[in-house]
C-alpha cells in the first residue's frame, strides 16, 4: 500500500521507500554491453561486427575505441565501489539507466530511519522537543509596545505562509538522542510551491522574504545569504532617501551657487587655454556652463553630510546584521553549532596519492616535484594575479589613449556635427568602453582566480573557497574600481601646465579635468558601470544563460517526443535538466561589488544607493526564481554566518572613510572653495572664486609645434590665455611656479583627510560599541532555555521511575508533526 502522501514525494519502484537523494551519471554504451566490458577487445570487435568491417581496415579507431571502453570501464569500476560504501553506510539504491532518457542513469538514494537517527546523533543535530515556552513577555515597557506596533505595522508585509506569521512561542530544542527521541518531533514541509508563490515572484516584491522556508528547503547557507541580501536591501532604503535628499539640494540650489554663475557670466569675457595640442584652440569659458550646474548636483555642501553619513550607514549595517544573524542562529538552533573538521577534498588526497606512488618509483622525479611546493605554487600564484592586475592597468592605460586621440580628431573634423559636445561624447564613449571591458574581464578573472586554486590543491573545502574568493576579489575588485580610482585620483593631477605638458608615448598630451574638475565624469562613470553591471551583467547573465544552457540540453532530446516524454517524466528526471548549482560566491561577489560602488565613492555619486535598491529590489526576487525554477536543489549546508564576506564587509566598509575623505578634499572642490571664502574672499563670500582658481599664461612661451593651428578661432587676437591651477602669473619672479596658494590649499586638504577620516572613524566606533552583537532579549532566551530543558529532562528521569514502579511501557518513540505547508 502506497503512502498517503506518494503523489507528494517520489519513490522506489516498490511505492514504500522514498527517494531522499538522486545522483546522475553518463551511460554511454548500452547495458547489454556491460557485461562484456571487462575484455575491450570483444567490444571492440562486437562493434566492428555490428558495423560489417575488417578488424584490419581501421587500426586507429580500434585504437580509440579500445582506449574509451577502458576510460569507461574504469568510471564504472569506481562507481561501484563508490555504490559499495554507500551500502555499507547502511543506504539504500535503485538504479534507472537510459530508461526514458538516453545515455543517462540515475541513482535512488533511501535513508532508513535508523541511519538518519543514527547520523542526527553523530552531528548532534537539534530537533524541537515537546515542551514549549514564551519567547516575549507580555508587559508594559516602552520597547514592547513599539515591538508590537511594529508587528501589527508590518503585518501586510509578510509573506502568507503560515509560520512566517508573528510568533510568541518556541519550541525547547536539545541535541538529538536516540534515547530521548520520545520528547522531540520532526516538522515535515513541502515547500517548494509555497517557495514558488509567495518568494520567486515579481508580484510581491513589497513584502519581507520567508527566510524560514528558504531555510527549510535550502539550507542554512543558502538562508543566511538571502537574510542578509534582504538586511542589506533594506538598509539601503534610508540611504537611498538621504542620497536622494541631498540631490535634490543641489537641484534647488543650482541657481544661487556663485561659482557656476560666474562660469555662465558672458560679461566676465575669459578666454581659456587650448585643451590639446595643435587641433584645439582657445574657448571660452562660458562655453562649460552646463558642466559647471551639473558639477553643482553632486558637488555642493551636502556631500560632506552625506559622506559621514554613509560611513555611519556602512557601520549601522554590519551591526544590524550581526544582531539579525544572531536572532536567526538562536531561531534555527545554531547557537552551539561549530564547524567540524572538514573532511580532505577527492583531488587532495588524489595528489597525495600521486606523491606517493612517484615517490615509490622514482625518488629523482620526487626531489625534482619537492622544487615545486607550496611555497613555488604560492609565488607563481601571486606573480599570476599580480599580472593580471598589470593587464587592468594597461587596460585603463589604452583607455586613456582613446580618450586622448578621440579628442583630439574630433577637434580636427571638418564637421561641425562632430565639434560639437565634444567633451561630452568622449566622456560616454570611454565610460562605456570601460563597462564592456569590466564584464569581460570579469568572466575572465573569475576562471583564472579558480584555476589557481585548483592549482595550490587546498586540502579541505573550506580552504577551496576561502582561496577562491579571496583572489576572485582582488582581480574583480581591481577590474571594477581601477577605471574610477583613476578618475578620482590622478586624471588631470600630472598633465604639467601649457608650456611644459607631459606627454605619453612621446606625442599624446596627458588628458585633463574640465574646469569644474573631474567629479562630473567621476560620476557618469559610476553611473554607467552601476546601471550596466546590473542591467548586463548581473540580470542578462542570471536569466539569458541559464534559459540558453537548459534550451541546449533540452535539444539534445527530438523535438517530436518532448512533449510526450515530458508528461511521463518522473521529478529527478525533470531535475536532469536543470542548471548545476556553482555555490554562492557569484552572488556574493556581485553584492560585495555593488557595496564598494555605494560606499567608496558615494561621496561623488549621491545616487548609487537608490540604484543599488532598485537593483537589489528585482535581485532577490531573481535570485529566488532561479534557485526555484532553473537550478537543481543545492546540497544543505550548515552555517552560521556568512563566512569571509563578512571580513571583506568591513574592510571596503574601513576603506570608504578614507576614500570619500580624499574624494571630498582633493576630487571636488570644496576645499578650495572653503578655504577661498575664509581666508582670501574680500567680502566672505564666493564671488571671486572662478577667477581666483584661474592662473595666467603668455601664448608667446608655447613650444614650437605645440601651438594652436587656428589662433584666430575665437575671432581676436589672444595674447594671454587662463588655465585651472594655483600658479605664479608669466610677469611674476617666478613664473609659472606654484603660488602660496597652492600650497595653503594642499595643506588644508592633508589637514581634512586627516580630521574626517579620525572624526568618522571614532563615531564608527562607538556606534560599534554602543550597540551590543547580541540582543538583549535573545541572551535571555539562551539562558532560560537552558534552564527548561534541565527542568524537562528531570521531568522525564522522574516520570520513567514512577512507570517502572507501576509497570508501564516504555513511551513512544520519534513522532512527526505536520506542518501548516505539508
């Protein structure tokens, strides 16, 4: 008699035993030849017979065939050792091979009761016993009633799932034991359609996600990661406000800014130097209005405010996420949970193997192998990634190139549809030159940062991946922020002056910032790599590739008999076609990527949060799509934190102070504006301030060749031009040298960078420490829980006595409890 749940599970051919665990592999010759296998040259004959030729008339493919019978051979002799151990394990198989899908086998897995009870107990699982106990006190303090009308608030909010609802209560938990398995119970919960509906759909992108549930079917590594992509959203959203806020501020005041108005100024008449050699000649000015108001929108007194308030954001963040990890450790009976020690990985002790029979047979070849260990391995690697860090830089390098010679021959074109918005098209060309080289680069890093650590043969698996993220960090890292940090920092920093340029490769002038600076292009370069990295990148990758990988598996089945085979496709086989699961480092290193751009720069691009949520908004609910729909169920991992990223959270998080800090002092110019209004403005105001930033130049000192090739553009003579930088005038005693000040301001910007990045690191700290890791209310929990369960098993030991005395059977064992989802 089959279950009553048999149309909910599958099962053996038998109807009894449920399938727990399905593994695949490729059957590339029919059964009947099986058999035959162990002697190749049967087989290779059998073929030959089948085929109608002469042993004689094909040697190679003889040869061919004979080394792929013996390849195949050996695959199955280790399949059925590997079957074996299982069998010992005490689980129990059924294979299916090329029954509905051709040169595929399956391999059933059942778990006896037993061998789950008696593996539960080896990794002193907990299971919920019977008792249970209040979790919130119900009281009239100040935190309990806000903690209420938050409940009631949020309560539209939550997924329609039955035991996501609000909840007083909680059961005891306590390690399993087959001697106390009469107190405890097992939850039983099919899922994966509640998943489907009330997680993996746009629809309901509003509402919190069911960790628990995700919990259930994935695993604690797989719901920690999408609590913290949900933590992480909903940080952002007060972010976004603020980012928003502060754009707007200089929205409204554009128009009463001084220094852009003096730019608009027709009146003020001052003619600028040429931006390159021989092609470009004298500008106005004026003609860099429009770049002067946009420079206002992210450049203005409330990027300070912003800058020191993401850096607390950033600090805010990680401690709501480790008291909201520790809130989910305690609900999912983790508090007490350590890591075991891994087991080594099949290709460490594959190359422990090879070690040792080379040592064996040959000790020469052995001292020769020892020349290439660890540490040789460990330097090659660093030399690789080192390299690649080079080939970034070569490729911000050919960029820079580009921009240049763009520049330069668009000044030269006769037409006037090309001379115009010149500065503008370069600009967008080069940054999205940029974006498409980072997602190439990107696949490419990640393959070269896992064939290194394929390569250093890491002995456990958390070693594999602590290794892979860390390189895949620092080259994906470097590839992302390499084309940003040379925008902010050293464009426009080391071109010379007129007169005296430096050049690059002997005739290309290095390139400079417009004359609001270069925060503006800073800034449309990070709108170009957010927007792009999400839109591409991120959802074209997650949603074309996948749909393309299955629709090519799904091709290798006729066309004709899809349809049919479909409908009598039991679940496993189905499963066949979906995506393998990678792991979750491509998730995390997406989410670590998008935290730099909202944290390391934000202090030019008040914006980036409020992409980040809009992105993060359709991300999870992507991500959920795609671990429901598209891949196959990942193995569950027990964990209680997310691991590394957290470290690389607080770096970047570390690092941004010190970014934004250098990004306000010496990207922008606040500082210069700051220090002109207090110490040389006549009246303490900004009026004056274009003017003061301007030095002088005399177009007789050009060097030869270098002059402009139209000197009469502007329709005048031009005898003095201006350019932007604190320099002695031509008639001074010392021309063309850095006045005082320059070097005021240069001190005032050393002096910035050092007081905000101590002033916002100090207030990190102690919001740090002002907020405890752990919760108050979850410490307590902890400590009455341990207290009832000693109460519980007293209870029990007292309760056993008394039906001994009385000759009462012993209680029952292990029940189940269904669930509301069941």
């Amino acid at each position: 008699v089959k279950p009553k749940d048999a149309k909910l599970w599958p099962y053996f051919q038998d109807g009894l035993r449920r399938i727990d665990y399905v593994l695949t592999y490729h059957v590339q010759k029919p059964q009947s030849t099986h058999k035959q296998s162990s002697k190749s040259c049967l087989c290779c004959g059998f073929r030959r017979e089948q085929k109608n030729l002469p042993a004689h008339e094909d040697p190679e493919l003889a040869a061919q065939e004979q080394r792929l019978d013996y390849h195949e051979d050996d695959q199955r002799l280790r399949r059925e050792e590997f079957e074996e151990n299982l069998r010992e394990m005490g689980l129990e198989m059924e294979k299916e091979e090329g029954t509905k899908l051709p040169g595929v086998g399956f391999l059933k897995i059942h778990a006896p009761w037993d061998v789950l009870c008696r593996e539960a107990e080896f990794m002193k699982l907990k299971m919920p016993t019977i008792k249970v106990y209040c979790l919130i006190n119900q009281g009239s303090s100040i935190a309990e009633k806000v903690n209420v009308f938050i409940q009631k608030v949020t309560a539209p909010l939550q997924p329609n799932v039955g035991e996501n609802q609000t909840e007083n209560e909680k059961p005891l938990s306590y390690p399993f034991s087959r001697e106390k398995q009469h107190l405890m119970y097992v939850i039983l919960v099919l899922s994966l359609q509640i998943l489907y509906e009330q997680w993996a759909s746009y629809s309901i992108f509003y509402k919190y996600q069911p960790i628990g549930l995700v919990r259930k079917y994935f695993g604690e590594k797989v719901g920690l990661y999408f609590a913290w992509l949900g933590v992480y959203t909903q940080m952002l959203i007060p972010a976004a406000i603020v980012g928003v806020i502060v754009f707007l501020y200089g929205c409204a005041t554009v128009d009463d800014n001084i220094p852009s108005m003096e730019v608009c100024d027709e009146r003020n008449n001052i003619t600028m130097c040429p931006m390159c050699d021989r092609a470009c000649s004298y500008w106005k000015l004026v003609t860099a209005c429009g770049t002067a108001r946009a420079s206002h929108l992210f450049d203005n007194a409330a990027t300070v405010f912003f800058a020191i308030f993401m850096a607390l954001w950033a600090t805010m963040f990680m401690e709501h996420w480790k008291r909201r990890q520790m809130r989910l450790n305690y609900i999912w009976d983790l508090t007490s949970f350590e890591d075991a020690e891994s087991h080594p990985r099949a290709e460490y002790e594959f190359h422990v193997m090879k070690k040792s029979l080379k040592k064996e047979q040959s000790p020469k070849v052995v001292s020769v192998a020892k020349l290439f260990d660890y540490k040789s391995i460990f330097l090659f690697c660093s030399f690789v990634c080192s390299m690649q860090i080079f080939v970034t830089l070569a490729i911000v390098f050919g960029v820079v190139l580009y921009r240049v010679s763009i520049m330069t021959a668009l000044h030269m074109s006769s037409t006037p549809t090309f001379r115009t918005n010149i500065r503008a098209t370069v600009k967008t060309t080069a940054a999205i030159i940029n974006l498409i080289i980072i997602i190439i680069m990107d696949e490419v890093y990640g393959a070269i940062a896992r064939w290194l650590t394929i390569m250093e043969v890491p002995k456990t698996d958390k070693s594999f991946e602590e290794r892979l993220i860390f390189k895949t960090f620092i080259l994906k890292f470097a590839n992302a922020f390499t084309p940003i940090v040379y925008l902010a920092f050293f464009r426009g920093r080391i071109i010379g002056r007129p007169g005296k340029y430096l050049y690059v490769m002997g005739s290309y002038r290095m390139e400079e910032c417009a004359h609001a600076g270069c925060l503006m292009e800073l800034c449309i370069q990070l709108c170009i790599t957010m927007l792009g990295k999400q839109l591409i990148q991120n959802n074209l990758f997650e949603i074309g590739v996948p749909k393309l990988k299955k629709m090519l598996r799904q091709r290798k089945i006729d066309k004709k008999h899809q349809e049919e085979l479909n409908k009598t496709l039991h679940r496993h086989e189905k499963d066949h076609f979906l995506g393998p699961f990678v792991g979750l480092n491509p998730e995390y290193m997406e989410m670590i990527i998008q935290f730099g751009m909202v944290t390391l720069f934000v202090a030019s691009f008040p914006l980036a949060p409020l992409f980040a949520l809009l992105n993060n908004v359709i991300e999870i609910r992507l991500d959920a799509k795609k671990f429901v729909t598209e891949l196959r169920r990942p193995i569950a991992v027990r964990a209680k934190d997310i691991g590394v990223w957290y470290t690389l959270l607080r770096g970047i998080s570390k690092v941004a102070v010190i970014v934004n800090a250098f990004v306000i002092s010496f990207t922008s110019d606040f500082i210069p504006r700051l220090v002109y209004q207090h110490m040389y403005s006549a009246d303490g105001t900004l009026h004056g301030f274009v003017n003061h930033t301007l030095s002088y130049f005399n177009v007789s000192h050009f060097q030869p060749g270098t002059e402009p090739m139209q000197p009469m553009h502007l329709g005048y003579k031009v005898e003095v031009c201006r350019y932007k930088d604190y320099r002695d005038p031509p008639w001074s005693a010392t021309p063309y040298e850095f006045s005082r000040e320059f070097w005021a301001i240069l001190a005032a910007r050393l002096a910035f960078v050092i007081v905000f990045q101590n002033v916002v690191m100090l207030m990190s700290d102690f919001v740090d420490w002002l907020i405890p890791d752990i919760p108050k209310d979850i410490s307590i929990q902890i400590h009455k829980e341990r207290n009832l369960i000693v109460e519980l098993f007293m209870k029990e030991e007292r309760g056993k006595k008394y039906r001994n005395t009385i000759g009462d059977p012993s209680p029952q064992p292990l029940r189940s409890r269904p669930s509301s989802q069941a």
